[in-house]
C-alpha cells in the first residue's frame, strides 16, 4: 500500500523562543507586550507563554515582574545614554553637539516609546543604588559632562550649579519628549520643529 504522506509539523510562532540569550528573549518580548497592551497586560507567565518557556525557567532570570521592568528600564538607559553621547561627539562637543544631543533624546523617546514610558512612567520601584552602577544615572551624567565641559569652554555661564542647569534641561527636553509620545502637538509644530525651537531658547537662557 501506498504511505501516506507524512504531515509537517505546525510553525512555531514568530516569537517562540529557541536557544541562546533567555533573558534577552523575555526583555524583547516584555517591550513588545507594553507596545502592543501597555505595562499593565505585562505578566511573567504571558512573556513564557508566547516565549514557549517553562515558568521554572523564567523564574530563573527574573523573580517577579518588577525585576523584569527594572531590566527593561536599565536597557533603556542605556541606548539613551549611548545616543546622547553619540550625538555629543558627532556634534562636536560644543554649541552643535549639544543641541544634537537634545533632538537624539527626543528621537530616542519616539522610537523606543515602550523603553521610555517604563523608564520615566513610575512603574519601577526605586531601588538603593549607592555603590552599585545606575543605568539612569550613567546617562544623565553624559548630560552634566556635556555642560561641564561647556563652562570650562565659557559657552555656558559658569556662575550656575552645573547639576541644576543640567536638570533644568532636562525637563525641558522630557517635556516635549513626553508632548511628541502621546501625540499631543499639533500637525503643523513637528517634534523636531519644537526641539530646535527649545535648543535656541535654552542657549539663551543658559548663557550670559
């Protein structure tokens, strides 16, 4: 008698996971489940049921939800931390670079909205993290050393504390991040539009 034809097995889903890096896996599909339902639907056994993993081995790299947003805030960090320096260095490390390092930040909360609302939106306990390495405040100090070295160039008035104007900055800078995430500019002031207005008015302000 003729065999009949063997059956394929049925594809995994796109997300399954395989091999290699687990905890990587589960950061890529945390950040795609608060993209798609927001940080609330996050859950560890949802990440292990698209993932194809076993609760046990999830456990293993991340004990509760909180560990796994925490990672997904450290992650965030640290690209924001790379762009800004990034933009800093290409720009110069002057008037130009500075300005760039605005529009990167802007750009980095636009492309990476589900990184930036778990970094910024309270969702991550604080943590005591004397003595330890801070992914947040590695990147906020590429923006202190930026105006540090802008003193010292006499590009930025010097009389000011440089932590304070580097705050200030920074809240300018989240504020129209935050405007452009949730859509609330409207269709004729761009985010990029209102950033290079923002960067003229904070030269200003922060120079004699």
């Amino acid at each position: 008698m003729p065999r009949s034809p063997r059956s394929k097995p049925a594809a995994k889903p796109a997300s399954r996971y395989h091999h290699g890096n687990l905890p990587q896996a589960m950061l890529q599909e945390a950040v795609r489940t608060i993209q798609r339902e927001g940080v609330d639907a996050l859950t560890l056994r949802g990440v292990g049921e698209r993932l194809g993993v076993s609760r046990t081995a999830l456990y293993r790299h991340f004990t509760d939800k909180q560990a796994l947003l925490a990672a997904v805030a450290a992650e965030g960090f640290r690209m924001l931390r790379t762009a800004l320096a990034e933009a800093w260095e290409s720009g110069g490390r002057g008037r130009e670079g500075f300005d760039a390092m605005g529009v990167a930040y802007v750009r980095f909360a636009v492309v990476h909205p589900s990184h930036y609302r778990v970094m910024f939106g309270g969702v991550v306990r604080p943590v005591d993290k004397s003595g330890s390495d801070d992914p947040g405040m590695n990147a906020f100090q590429v923006l202190l050393d930026a105006i540090t070295e802008q003193q010292a160039q006499g590009l930025v008035r010097g009389d000011d504390d440089p932590r304070q104007l580097a705050l200030y900055i920074w809240a300018v800078v989240h504020g129209v991040a935050m405007l452009a995430l949730d859509g609330m500019l409207p269709p004729e002031v761009p985010a990029n539009a209102l950033m290079a207005f923002a960067n003229r008015h904070l030269r200003t302000g922060i120079t004699r």
